[in-house]
C-alpha cells in the first residue's frame, strides 16, 4: 500500500476489544462520516486468524475459521495487547502482535480506500485505552508503519479523549467543565474524567479500566440462564450444546443470545433460540429476568464510576455530564446505576462515537497552524446519517452538599444543648462556627440544585433554618450582655 503525502482526507480507526470501527474526514469540508467495515454495518469483529502459511484473517472471516481450528484463533487481540503482551504463540507458532494490528487497519484501510477512489489518508488517527503505556501504543505505530504509513503520518488518540471531543462537539462545554466517560464495550470497561481546556483541549484528571468486565460478561451470564432452562424443558437439546462437536450450534446460541440482549434494551421481552441437529426451542428471556441475572456485573461497573469520581477529586454535582459510550451502555439498568454519580449523557450510537471523536480531537482547532490538516471546529460536523439522535440527560438524584449541610445544621443546635447541660461555654464557638458552615453549604447547595433537584433545595433550606437557631440565640445573649454593661456604666 502507497502512503501518499498529498490527499485531502484522514482516517481514524477505533481497535476495540470486541469489535473494530472506523470514520472518516474529508479535510476540504470537514465533514466526518462513519466507515462501514462489513456488507452488514459499521462493526467488524476485531478477531483474527492465522493460517499455516501466517497469513492472518480478521472479522468473520477470522469467525468462521475459528470452528475447524480454535488453536490458531485469537479472539480479542487487544485485551490480551492490554495485558503486556507483544506477541501470540499459537499452533502455527509465533506472531508479532503489530502484525495482527496490521491485518485489521489493512482490513479498514480497504474499505475506506474504495469510499475515496482509492486514494490513501494524508494521516491515520488510531485510539488506544488511556492506561497504555507508550510501548503499547507504539505497537499501533509499527502496525501503521508495516502497512506504510511512517510514523509522522499516524496520530494516536486515547479513547476517553476522542469521547470527550465528540460530546464537546455535539453539545456546549465551557472551559473547566468537567466530563466523565463510561466506555462500557463487548470486551471491557473504561473509565476518566476530563477537564476541558481553553484551548479546546481535554486534560485527564483519572483513569481506570476493567478488562475482565464488558458486554460478553452478560452474554455468559445469559448463557447460563439459558442452559438452566433447558435442564428443566429440553435435556437432550441441552446435552447436545455441551458436545464439543456442537460448535456452530453454540455460535447460532451466541448470536442469539447477543441479539436478545440488544433488544431489551428496546422492549420488555425477547426470545432466544436455540437449535441443534435434532431439537428447538425458544426461551423467553423478559427485561426484569435479564436484570436480575446481571446486577453483579452492573454494580461492578458502577462501583469503578465511582472510584474514577472519588480518584479524581470530583463532587459528582460538578460534574457536567457522565458520558456513556460502547454498545453495553445501551442496557437501560446501566444508565439507572450510574445516575447518582451525576447527570447521564448519550448520543447517537455509543459503538462508533470513539472514532469520530478521535478525528474531531486531531482536526479540532486552528490553533496550532504548524500542525498539517488542521480546521477550525466550528467547521468539523458529523454526517447527517450519523447525527440523528439528540443528546439525551438524566438528571443526578440528591445533592450531597444538602446533605452536608443538613448534618452541620443538626450539630449547631446539639452543642448548644451541651453547653447548657455541661456549661462548658467553650463549646459555644463551636457551635456558631457549625451554624456558618451549614449556612455557607446550604447556599451553595441551593444554588447548584437545578429545577429538578427539588429535594436538594428542600434538604439545604432546612439545613439554613437549624443552623440559624443557635445564632439567634447568641446574638439575643449578646444583646443582653451589651444591655447589662451599659446600665452598669
């Protein structure tokens, strides 16, 4: 493949764990388009294959091979790439993990070229998880290099950063606002939060990742499910999935089973089919059965959100939006989870929002001239095919700073009430100093409570009038001191 150094467009491409996306620029216009990478949609599988004669496979072609010879089949390249690891030993032998890399941009590169009558990207924009370290993402370098593009004609974007543009794009982010992003794919689950720059530019404030959790999490779970239902309806179908001979069979459940999970993120019920050589059945898997069999997985993913928060120093009322992206932040339990860390975010389709972004992060500003390519964001905008949805919030729950309030609000008055058991008239500074401090929170608190946070406002106003007990009661002593010495004089 010729890299050209003269074109008028950039191509970005999203590695993920499961599956692999890609988008596209045209640097004339500024316009931005997902690629589809298969006859069928926008995701290919990021799977890959490799043939006796090291060739390497990827997508469903990589898929099917898969059945006759699992030994030379890696499922997720990337997660294993994440863990360390620069190579995959298999039954053939060795290979370079950048080779791997390789044959799936050559897959995008493909398909894109024959979107641009086959004139080559003047860049490739490649996304990699935050936590990597340089020597992993120079691995995406050399894969790009082993294609042909050197290495000043690839950008490398982390994932979060690339979420964080295209929310800043499709929405209104001020300077210093603060965003979190909830990657939550097929494979794993990423977590950061950013602060936006004047610049346009995002900084990271934290950063964590579960590469143990993600969408197949659920399909186990389901699969389980499944199989305890046809203990009790069908065994001998049962028995027939458990052959090692019933491959296709288990890839016709898997696809099943993904299917069902993607429709009750829309409705209330779905069926599962399950089929072997000599039996059938559907099981009907409904949205409160399906929730109950992942919570666990849920309250994992939740509980990382939340340590991404507290490692970030962010009070979840400042924070401007808790973006979801990645195709299991569709599961509507997930969204509920994660509204009392602040107010959810989605937009458009979570699967493809990464390598848009990662085109916008590169193209955004006309800031920096010295940087080829560069157009002023204003003028970047996606597709209209892409851009069909509106951004959706759900507003946070309690204000925690209510909370704060109310509790320094109902410990005023306690000392006080020492101070008159005890007469340890010390105390009484502490008192007053309790009052202010819930007065100054319960300000704040009403402040920052929008129109929806109605039990907020309610928990600081009463927090203020507890607090204002013991001041009154100080002042009218004063008073009454003051009085006493001037009648004395």
């Amino acid at each position: 493949m010729t890299y050209q150094t003269v074109s008028d467009w950039a191509l970005a491409v999203d590695f993920g764990t499961s599956n692999t996306s890609a988008a596209y620029i045209d640097l004339t216009s500024g316009e931005i388009r997902t690629l589809p990478l298969t006859n069928s949609g926008n995701l290919m599988p990021s799977a890959a294959f490799v043939t006796p004669l090291a060739q390497v496979d990827v997508g469903e072609v990589a898929l099917n091979k898969a059945a006759d010879n699992p030994r030379n089949f890696i499922a997720a390249p990337k997660r294993f790439m994440s863990a360390g690891q620069s190579a995959f030993y298999l039954e053939t032998g060795s290979m370079q993990a950048h080779l791997v890399v390789a044959a799936i941009l050559r897959s995008a590169l493909a398909r894109a070229l024959s979107h641009r009558g086959g004139r080559s990207p003047v860049h490739l924009v490649l996304t990699h998880p935050e936590g990597w370290t340089d020597r992993q993402v120079r691995l995406l370098v050399a894969a790009a290099e082993h294609l042909g593009y050197p290495p000043a004609a690839v950008r490398t974007v982390s994932e979060p950063r690339a979420a964080a543009h295209y929310y800043a794009n499709r929405t209104t982010v001020a300077p210093g606002d603060q965003v979190a992003v909830f990657d939550f794919g097929g494979g794993t689950l990423d977590t950061a939060v950013l602060s936006a720059g004047t610049d346009g530019s995002f900084q990271v404030l934290a950063a964590q990742g579960d590469n143990t959790l993600g969408g197949r999490n659920f399909d186990a779970e389901i699969r389980r499910w499944v199989f305890g239902e046809l203990q009790l309806r069908n065994a001998e179908l049962l028995s027939e999935l458990q052959d090692e001979h019933s491959s296709d069979y288990n890839r016709l459940l898997h696809e099943s089973i993904r299917q069902a999970k993607e429709v009750l993120s829309e409705t209330s019920q779905a069926g599962i089919e399950v089929v072997s050589a000599n039996h059938r059945e559907v099981v009907l898997l409904t949205r409160p059965q399906f929730e109950s069999i992942i919570t666990q997985e849920i309250l994992r993913a939740s509980t990382l959100a939340g340590l991404t928060l507290r490692a970030a120093g962010i009070e979840t009322n400042r924070l401007k939006a808790l973006y979801l992206t990645g195709g299991s932040s569709r599961i509507p339990l997930i969204q509920r989870s994660l509204q009392t860390l602040g107010p959810v975010a989605t937009l458009d389709d979570p699967k493809i929002v990464v390598a848009q972004g990662a085109l916008m992060a590169v193209y955004r500003t006309a800031a920096v001239p010295s940087r080829p390519g560069l157009l002023d964001r204003s003028s970047l905008r996606v597709a209209p095919e892409a851009a069909a949805s509106p951004v959706s919030h759900r507003e946070g729950g309690w204000n925690p700073m209510a909370f704060v309030a109310v509790a320094a609000g109902l410990a005023a008055p306690t000392t006080v009430g020492v101070v008159v058991a005890t007469g340890i008239s010390s105390l009484g500074f502490l008192s007053v100093t309790l009052s202010l401090v819930a007065i100054a929170l319960g300000v704040t608190a009403v402040r920052q409570s929008s129109t929806r946070k109605l039990r907020g406002k309610v928990l600081a106003i009463s927090a203020m009038v507890l607090a204002s007990g013991p001041l009154v009661l100080y002042a009218v002593g004063l008073v009454a001191i003051w009085g006493r010495s001037q009648h004395m004089w």
